[in-house]
C-alpha cells in the first residue's frame, strides 16, 4: 500500500489516466461556453481557450511535481505542508470544492432537460435518478467508476460529427475579422473557458489509484490536449454556423445546432442529443461526488459509503427545496471564477511550501 493506504488490486493502469482527465474535463460547459466567450473575445475566442489549454499542462505539472515529491493525494500533501490541522481545514476546502462541481453539473443538466424536454418533472425525480446511479456505481470502486469512464468517452465521440452537418449552413467569413483583441481580452477570455477545462484536478485524489502513477503524466497531458482541440473545434463551428450577435444571444449554442439536424425517421434529433448527453457527464458527477465522498473517508475515517449517503441527501434536499434558476447562477459563481482561482493561487504555493520543506530536510 502506499501512503494514502490504496491496495495494488484497486489500482487502474496508466494509460486510462487520459480517459479520467478528458472525462471530467467535457462535461456541461462544452454546451453554453461560446456565448459567454463571444461576448469577451469575438472571434479571438480560440486564443483564449489555446491559453487555457496552455495553463491545464502547466497545472498538471505541477499536480504531478508535488507528487513526485509527497506520493499520496491531496490529503496527504496538505497534512506534509501545513501539519494536520491547518492541512485538513485546506482539504476540507477542496472536499467542498469536489462536491459542488458535482452538484453544478447535475443540476445544469436537469436544467436543460426541464427546458428542452421534460418541463413538468420535478426537478428532485431526475436527481434521485442520477444520485442512486452514481451510488450503485461509487460502490463498484475506483476501478468500476474508470470502466464507466471509459465506455462514456467511446460512446459519445459520434457526438462530434454531428457537428459537421452543422457547417453546411456555415458562413466562414464569420471568422473575420481576427486579432482585434488585446493580449488583456484575450486572457480575461480564459476565465469564461475554466468551467470547460476544469476537471484535471480530480488527479489530486485518484492518483493512489494509478499504478506507476508518474508514468501516468503523459497521458493526463494527452487527455488535456484532446479536450483543448475538441473545444477549439466546437467554437469555431459555432461562429461560423451563428452570426456573433446570435451567438451571444444563444444560451446553449451547441444544442441548438444539433437541433437543425434531420432525418426522415426523426423529428427532433436534439432530443436524443441531449438525452445521450447524460453518458457524457455521468462520469463528470460520479468521479466528483467520488473524489468528495473519498476526502471525507481519509479525513475522518469513515466509511467511503457513510459520506456518499449524506452527499446524495444533501444534493437530493437541494433539488427539492431551493433549485431554480437563481441556484445554478451562484453554483457557477461558485465554480467559475472562486473555485478556480483557489485552483490557480492554492497548487503553485504548495508545490513551493513542500520543495522548502524538502530542501531544509536535506540539510
């Protein structure tokens, strides 16, 4: 076992480290980030999420960097920087962080169902759906949870080539004009493509799961790398099916394109988009609630089960009595931009803390 106490037979393969990162990386922004993009950067857009792209490697690094140098999670690395106390009250910040990805994801889909199909379902039937599912699944173990993961990423990359039929309605010179925006416009963009790229940092708690875990770096970087290209695509598809007023006008840019396809024996095809949709982020829910329901069990010593059932209560309660519209607005808030500058500001200053900490051990 090694310092986060993983047995070897519960561990995954590397290479399945891509599959993990890309997962948790294409989830719900990859649907409504053009608009909010378009509105700050215009058709400079795509530097931005290359920017992005460019700052989720350097992260990996540095998530990888720390462990080279303190194997174990995130839990492990607090406890060795700050002491017990201080490095578990950080800990607990990022079990917080974990569960609310978690729950912004669930309920903006259940958002976009209640808007695009089921308008009348109480919003608390889907999530108790959605919750038992990721229960039944959390109960598997980390390497049940990777299966699934994986089976996601290969049933929804047809997904992609729908949007091909889309640049036959296209005007490409929607294109033009570039490099109107400055260097400041360009890296403000990038704060409206985190919810998209974010995800990496679940490596914080799975990587006791990985066997040969350094080995794995490789495939994290190939993972971000898909993910930043997918999304590069999707945008560019989107500004030049949609005319830049459009574009910010639309709520969920990539499920209204999908909404143009036909077929003699299909009416609407959005609908089997979206519902095929939900293979695409089960994963996302899964490996958070996952990575939050874990950080509880090493915190506290718990059973992994004990904390998943209060998780799913609490998220369950929240469906019930306070989702709206209003609710999804303060969870992004939450996430985008709060939970990723803790991200950006928290992981360099404890890679520099545990590397003073290293070099006085050595004298």
């Amino acid at each position: 076992m090694n310092q986060a106490g993983v047995n070897e037979k519960y561990k995954v393969s590397p290479f399945y480290v891509f599959f993990l990162v890309h997962s948790m990386q294409t989830g719900i922004g990859v649907l409504s980030f053009q608009r909010v993009l378009a509105k700050s950067t215009g058709t400079d857009g795509w530097m931005s999420i290359l920017l992005a792209g460019l700052i989720v490697h350097i992260f990996i690094w540095i998530i990888y960097k720390i462990f080279s140098i303190v194997p174990g999670d995130i839990i492990t690395a607090n406890n060795q920087a700050f002491g017990k106390w201080i490095g578990n009250f950080f800990s607990l910040l990022f079990v917080f962080y974990f569960l609310i990805l978690g729950m912004t994801v669930m309920i903006s889909y259940i958002n976009i169902i209640h808007v695009w199909m089921f308008e009348e379902v109480g919003s608390w039937a889907f999530s108790l759906v959605f919750l038992i599912l990721i229960y039944y699944i959390n109960t598997g173990g980390f390497r049940t949870i990777t299966g699934i993961t994986f089976l996601s990423n290969i049933l929804t990359y047809w997904l992609l080539f729908v949007l091909f039929y889309a640049l036959k309605y296209s005007e490409f010179t929607n294109l033009l004009p570039m490099f109107t925006h400055s260097l400041l416009d360009i890296m403000k963009g990038t704060r409206e493509t985190s919810l998209t790229l974010i995800g990496f940092e679940l490596i914080l708690m799975f990587y006791p799961f990985i066997k040969d875990a350094e080995t794995s770096q490789k495939y994290a970087h190939a993972g971000a790398l898909i993910t930043t290209l997918i999304t590069v695509f999707v945008y560019v598809v989107s500004l030049v099916f949609y005319s830049q007023k459009q574009l910010v006008l639309n709520i969920w840019p990539t499920l209204t394109m999908t909404s143009i396809v036909e077929f003699p024996f299909i009416q609407r095809f959005e609908y089997i988009d979206i519902s095929w949709w939900a293979i695409v982020i089960i994963p996302n829910m899964t490996i958070s609630l996952w990575a939050a329901s874990r950080g509880i069990k090493r915190l506290f010593n718990v059973q992994q089960k004990y904390p998943l059932w209060g998780i799913s209560i609490f998220i369950l309660l929240i469906n019930i009595f306070v989702f709206d519209i209003d609710s999804i607005y303060v969870l992004n808030k939450i996430i985008n931009p709060y939970g990723v500058l803790f991200i950006v500001v928290y992981l360099p200053l404890l890679l520099v803390i545990i590397y003073i900490k290293k070099m006085r051990n050595r004298l």
